[in-house]
C-alpha cells in the first residue's frame, strides 16, 4: 500500500493502541499467536470493532460485532467514511499535507448516507456511524484484515476502501496506528518481498523500470522480460487459451486449492507438460509428468521466511529429508544445468546475499544479523540499520522534501458479489479456517487433533430448523456449478441465509466444487467467500427419520 | 486529537536504586524485582512459581529472601527494589524456610520429573522429605470436598497421588507430579492464552488444578495450544510423544537437538524450538525470548510437525 505491499505495523504496536479494528479476520483462529499481542491491547483498555459475516470466536471479544453481508465491505467501507467527513472528524491537516485526492474521495462517498449503508451491508447504522466516531477519535488505532477482504472479486477494491480510511484520519505512518494484513501463510509475505509476483523482481521493484531490470541483467547475465507476467488465474486462462502449455508447480495444490476445482483439474489436463515440486504427492502431483521430492522448508532446510510484520526471520534444518527429497535450492539449480546454466551448488546465505546486493530494502540484512536480531523488518537498506518498526512515518515529515510524494486516496465502487444469490440459490456460503486445520488440510491431515471433527456445513438455528434437518444429517448443497453432499452442523455465529465450510477436508467434502472462480482483476485472487447455494435434504431422509430405529 | 505530530515510541525512563545485597551494594532499575536484581549480580535464588513471561502469583515461597524491617520473609519475584532496603538471600533463616517448602514439596509430590535444577536445591538446602514417612495411601482428590481432608495415617506423609489422566491424543496429564505452582493457569488464562480452561479447584491440601467440574478435556474449552505444558516446572503436564518416550526407557535428551526454526504454518512468524532425537521430532517448544511468541504456540505450531516425519 503507498507503493510498497506490507503491513504498516507490529505486533508491538497492536498491545499499545487504543482502537484495533479487525475486518474480515478470524485472528483468534487463523493467527493466534497475534491474538494474544491483540489481547494485550484489549488488557490495556484498547477498545475493538470486528466486522465479519460470522459472530466469530475473534468477535466474541469484541466491544461491537459489525454483522456485515458477505461482500459489502466497499458499502460499509465508504459510509463510515462519509459519517467521518460529516461529523468533522477528518484529519485535515494530515489530508491536506499528506495526501492527494481527498476531494474526488469526499464526493465518491457521499452517496454512501448511513440509511444507505444500513440498506447495503445490513450493519445498523448507528453501529457504522459508532465506527466511524471511534475511528477518527482515536488517538492510536490498527486496522487488521485477511481474506475476509482479499477472497473476493473486488480484493483490491476492498483493500484500498481500507487504507482510504486510515487516511482520513491519519491512522497510518505512526507508531500505532496503521493498516495490517494479516498474512496465511509462513512466506506468503516473502513470495512478494522476493518478487514471486508476475510485475516485480525482489524488493518489490517494477520490471519495467528500465534502470532496476539493467541492473538484474547484469548481475544474472541475460535479459529480462520487461512486460509483467501472469498471475494464477491468468495462468489458468492461459492454458484455457492453450497458449500455456508447461507448468512447473513448486509447493501449491491447485487441483485442490483453487475455485471452481472441475475446471482446474480438467485444465491441467490439458497441458503438454506439469512439473510439481512438493512435499507430498498432492492431488496435484498425482497429475504430474514430473515429481520432483522436495525438503519441508521450515524443518529441513535453510533459508528465510518474512512475517506479516516485515520481520524476515531464518529457518534452520532440525532433520534430515527423508528418501530422495532434496533441498529447493538443490532441485532448482539441477534443474538449470540440465537446461544448460551452470548455477553450481550455492547455500541459502549465498542465494540470499545476491539477494541482498540487488533489493536496497534487505540490503542491511546479513545472516548473522538476522540470527543475532531475532529478525529484522523491512526495509533495512544498511548493515548497521535496525530494520523498520512501521512503515510511512515519512508522511508525517515537516519537510516537503522529506515528506515526499503524496498518498493519494483511490475512490472505489462497491459491487455485491458476483455469485448472486435467487430463488434457485438463496443461502449465502462463505469459507474460513478453523483453528486446528489448514489450507487444503495437506500438512494438518497427519496430525492427531482433539479438536477435529470432519467438514460440516455449518448452518444457523434458523435455517436448520426451515429446512427440518438434525444435527448430522447429510444434505445436498449445490451451487451453479455443481454439487456436495455434506452433514449439516448447527453453528450459533451464523444468521439465517448464511452458510459456513471450511476447506480443510477435500477428499471428504469438496468444498471448491462450489466456488466461483471468477477472480480480482488487480491482484488474481478468486471469491471464495461468497458462493450462492441451494441446500436440500436427501430423497429418503424424511421416510428413513419415519422409521423406528 | 492528533493533528500532526507523529508520537514517537514510549521509551521508559527509569531512575536508579540503590540497595544492599547480601552486604554489597547494588544498583538496580527501579522497579526492578529483588529477583531480577539478585539474577543480574549472579546471585542464584532458586524459584518454582516464578517464569519471566508471567505475572508473579507468589505461592511457591522457595525464593523468599530476608529484608531488613520486614516481619515476615518476602517473595523476591515480586517484591520491587527499593532505596536502602538491605536483602540477605542466605540467611538461615531463609535456608530454613527454602529447605521446609522444598521438604514438604519432595514429601508430598512426585518429582521425578522435574528438572535438575529442583534436585540440586533439595541437596544443597539439605531437605529430608523421607523424615515425613512413607507416604500415604492415594486419595480421591477430583471429588474432595473442601472442608473435608481426611487425614492420613499418623507416621504417613500425605500426597498428591492420583491417576494419570490421558483422555485425547496430544496431553498426558500427571496431577500427582503437581507442585501447585499455579503456571498452567496463568498461560491459559490471562497472562497469555485467555482461554480460561483450567482453574485451581478445591482448598488447602485438597487444592487442585481442574477443568470445569473435572470434565475430560475433550469436553472442556482447552485448544490444545500446549501453553501450560510449555511452563509446567515438573513434568505434571506432558506432550504424549515424550511421555510415551519416557515410559519405554527411549526419551533421552544426550541424544536430542534443539533447532530454531519458523512455523510452517499462517503469516505470524512464531519461532519454534525442534527437539529432534534419532531424526524425528519429539518436542515443540517455543523460546520464552522472542518477542512473537513469548513462549507461546498454537495447536497447529505445537503439534502439527506430524506430515514431515516419515
């Protein structure tokens, strides 16, 4: 956000605030580690606000639960906004020094009238206009989200409807007060920082900066592409398109992770040639001409990981692979000198110091400062620079020169989710995680948790009893692309017409049989959270509950 | 509120103390504990309840220390330094205290497990927990009612004894190796996890750590972050890897790495410590010295390292 794609804040910074905000995140489940930092907010008397469709286990500690239809978070977004503009509570001296735009953003959310708000998220008004009071009066306060904002057609939207916020009130570039994504996965964070993104090199510099892609060239030797390249579900279209037509898969399972899973699995299929490098033989490996056997990153190999903090932190080897599974770093480069380019043997502190000399914001960060530091967050441009607790305070600067560019606000549209529902389909499902399970279940599976218990669709009091099911009971849900059968569980943080799974146990309920795969635009990422069903009971449910057991 | 100034970063000013040690002087921060300044002048004093990730509760009373004008000893992991107070960490009068708390302690509870640290104490102030008698037959602790000890045989020590409790795939727990020390509380209620699982149960000797009602855990509200087994002092509260380990003869810790490493799983960054014995993972800890973590884990960072073992 403003140019560089990390949260603003840390941990530290969520025990000392005053305001936390917590959209779209089930924190207490999905990030439990930071919910004890946020607790420690709450101890300290921080106040907190949490929107999300479900009364989660993270909203139960909440001052207020905003209840939000799945996907209005633009609408809510945009007339807490506007309750800010009206009541006065605009930082006008940050906007006006700080920040481009504010006048194009005002009229953009004028629409956006608490009635209005209440009309389209379903949040009472007085609750958004509550919000938005304790927002622009806060001295300190974090805005955190996850996928509850980002697994939607209009993620990017989503996101900038948030940071437009923070820029109101000047809730941003400050020590606590900023905007933190909470990140799923150990490295998903360093995937960007190392430029695992289809328009940047490490270090989040553009490859069509002509300067930044002439310095990767002459330190790899070849030329570089200067347009971007795709994304997932670019890739995915590609293929579609037949103009992909090789695919090396390196730890994803995308024949189980992505939206809309028919026509992933077919589209694979499809292609002349699928490499996967994994841990496991994934359902997507199984598809595979090629299986490359691969170390477990954070247990037996070397190398480093950023947080949702920024804070890059190193991984060390405990055991040794098993069979013939070998470090990334091995198969990657045996793989180059089989395609011809000898890139010898180099260890993860050598790959990582090339790193090092080409991205100016981990340039400070050697080996054994890291390991000396307990981590260091970006950027860390020298190797006696402390690395960075938050991010932007140059906002804040006297100097015009200092200050630098402006953050501009970026009016966004709202637009309902795309899977509408109907008659056909009138039950509104979303997905999340619950807190033993992971992901596609590949690493959680083999554990033996006491809290598992197999994938539900999780229904409200009231919808159980319209549709006359039990506890247990198997129904059939369907969506406009195809159909699961699943047993129903009785989940009191549900409202009428909203449904919960989970996509935890895919061999037992194939949860993206149902999902759309239509996806942002911007930043690739599919609506997992807002999917139309029709939930039925099975022929034969109602005479085999007739019999006496 | 705030127009324009950025606010820097709290940084605590703190004044200096002055006090007297065992007769030397000492400078500490102030609001420093007798302990913490004890620790920083290489001073041992041996502590039970204490763990510097928590808030100090004050029940174990083995690292009490004599201060000049107090009537009574005083916990030093709580009690601040002050200008002028005068400590003496080895009196007899605190070795008497130590050794009867450390006495009692060996007498009434199991500490086979304990660490090393509590074996050495219990030589070094000279505790003869045998003296009690042989110790008394297994009571019913879960269903005593306060109020309602029944004494054991006259020459009998009394104890903790009770069967292991194993009810789930991942805790073992063994309230006969339970000194009381009130940590497993602390980490799962508010000093870290705040799930509010376990309380102490019960009053005088009959006091217990309990769920609600004794419910099996499965039943209880635990999550299974392995939060109090990471602070159990003595091995009461035990993954079910070691304690299997340990009843086969086969834990053995000469032949363990501990290796830092990042959890494989959501974007917080917790750091881990991989206790590895013959290649496989055994332990999950985490260091009480990071500042993600503190010490803490979550179920999946705990225990979920069971897909990268073959």
């Amino acid at each position: 956000m403003f140019g560089a794609g990390g949260g603003t804040s840390s941990y530290e910074e969520i025990e000392q605030t005053d305001l936390v905000v917590l959209w779209g995140s089930n924190a207490r489940e999905a990030h439990p580690i930071f919910f004890h930092h946020l607790l420690k907010g709450l101890r300290r008397g921080a106040k907190m606000y949490v929107v999300d469709p479900r009364r989660t286990t993270s909203a139960q500690w909440a001052d207020v639960w905003l209840g939000i239809d799945v996907g209005s978070d633009i609408a809510l977004a945009n007339a807490v906004a506007r309750e800010i503009i009206h009541a006065g509570l605009v930082n006008t001296e940050f906007v006006r020094r700080a920040t481009s735009g504010f006048e194009e953003y005002a009229a953009s959310v004028e629409p956006f009238t608490l009635a209005e708000g209440e009309r389209l998220t379903r949040v009472p008004g007085d609750l958004i206009a509550d919000l938005a009071h304790d927002y622009g009066r806060a001295g300190r306060a974090q805005l955190c989200w996850t996928l509850g904002i980002t697994e939607h057609h209009t993620a990017t939207d989503n996101v900038l409807a948030l940071c437009n916020l923070a820029l109101l009130t000047g809730h941003v570039g400050r020590f606590g007060s900023g905007l933190v994504p909470l990140r799923g996965q150990n490295n998903v964070q360093g995937g960007g920082d190392m430029g695992a993104l289809p328009n940047k090199f490490p270090g989040f510099q553009d490859v069509a900066d002509d300067a930044v892609r002439a310095r990767f060239e002459a330190r790899w030797g070849v030329a570089v592409p200067r347009g971007p390249g795709w994304h997932l579900a670019q890739m995915f279209d590609a293929i579609e398109r037949t103009e992909l037509r090789a695919l090396y898969v390196l730890g994803e399972n995308p024949a189980q992770s992505e939206a809309d899973k028919h026509r992933t699995v077919r589209l694979l299929g499809e292609l002349d040639h699928l490499v996967v490098q994994d841990i496991f033989l994934t359902k997507t490996a199984q598809l595979a001409d090629v299986v490359l056997p691969a170390a477990v990153a954070s247990f037996e190999s070397e190398g480093t990981v950023t947080s949702s903090e920024r804070r890059v932190q190193r991984l060390r080897p405990a055991r040794r692979p098993p069979g013939e599974a070998r470090d990334d770093i091995d198969i990657i480069c045996e793989v180059a000198r089989r395609l011809g380019h000898d890139w010898g043997q180099p260890s993860a502190e050598e790959v990582w110091d090339e790193c090092r000399s080409l991205s100016p914001m981990h340039a400070g960060m050697r080996y054994d400062r890291l390991e000396a530091m307990g981590g260091i967050q970006w950027p860390c441009p020298t190797e006696d620079h402390p690395g960075t607790q938050f991010l932007h305070a140059r906002l804040w600067e006297e100097d015009p020169a200092e200050r630098g560019a402006a953050a501009p606000f970026s009016p966004v549209e709202f637009e309902p989710p795309l899977d509408e529902l109907s008659d056909e389909f009138p039950v509104r499902l979303t997905t999340g995680r619950r807190l033993d399970s992971f992901n596609t279940g590949v690493q959680t599976g083999g554990y033996a948790s006491p809290l598992r218990r197999p994938e539900t669709l999780d229904l409200s009091p009231e919808d159980m009893a319209g549709l006359g099911v039990a506890e247990g009971e198997t129904v059939q849900v369907s969506s406009r692309r195809g159909s699961i059968t699943v047993p129903v569980h009785l989940d009191r943080s549900l409202r009428p017409g909203l449904a919960f799974m989970t996509l935890h146990f895919p061999d037992q309920a194939e949860t993206n049989v149902l999902t759309l795969d239509s996806w942002d635009p911007k930043s690739g990422t599919a609506e997992f959270k807002a999917t139309a069903v029709r939930v039925e009971r099975l022929p034969g449910a109602l005479e085999a509950q007739a019999v006496p057991a | 509120m705030n127009t324009v100034a950025p606010a820097p970063a709290p940084v605590a000013l703190r004044r200096s103390v002055e006090l007297t040690v065992d007769g030397d002087p000492v400078i500490a921060p102030e609001g420093t504990t007798i302990l913490q300044a004890c620790r920083a002048r290489g001073i041992e004093v041996p502590t039970l309840c204490y763990l510097e990730t928590l808030a100090p509760v004050n029940v174990c009373r083995v690292c009490v220390v004599e201060v000049d004008g107090s009537r009574a000893l005083v916990p030093s992991c709580s009690r601040p330094v002050a200008a002028g107070m005068v400590v003496r960490t080895d009196s007899e009068r605190v070795r008497t205290s130590r050794r009867m708390v450390l006495e009692l302690l060996a007498s009434s509870v199991d500490l086979s497990t304990a660490g090393s640290d509590v074996h050495r104490w219990i030589e070094q102030y000279g505790a003869r927990p045998e003296r009690h008698g042989p110790a008394a037959r297994a009571a019913d602790r879960d269903h005593a009612h306060a109020g309602h000890h029944e004494a054991p045989a006259v020459g009998a020590a009394a104890t903790v004894a009770q069967p292991v409790k194993r009810d789930n795939d991942q805790y073992v727990r063994d309230y006969a190796k339970c000194i009381l020390c009130y940590k497993c509380v602390e980490a799962c209620g508010e000093e870290a996890q705040n799930t509010f699982a376990i309380a102490v149960a019960g009053r005088g000797f009959d006091a217990r750590i309990s769920t609600e009602f004794d419910a099996a855990l499965p039943d209880s509200a635990c999550v299974y972050c392995g939060n109090c087994i990471g602070v159990c002092p003595t091995g009461a509260l035990m993954f079910v890897s070691e304690h299997d380990l340990r009843a086969r003869g086969d834990w053995d810790e000469s032949r363990q790495e501990v290796t830092r490493t990042v959890c494989p799983y959501c974007g917080v960054g917790c750091n881990l410590e991989l206790h590895v014995q013959d290649n496989r993972i055994v332990k999950v800890t985490s260091p009480l010295d990071h500042d993600v973590t503190s010490g803490n884990l979550c179920v999946k960072g705990r225990f979920g390292f069971e897909f990268a073992q073959e």
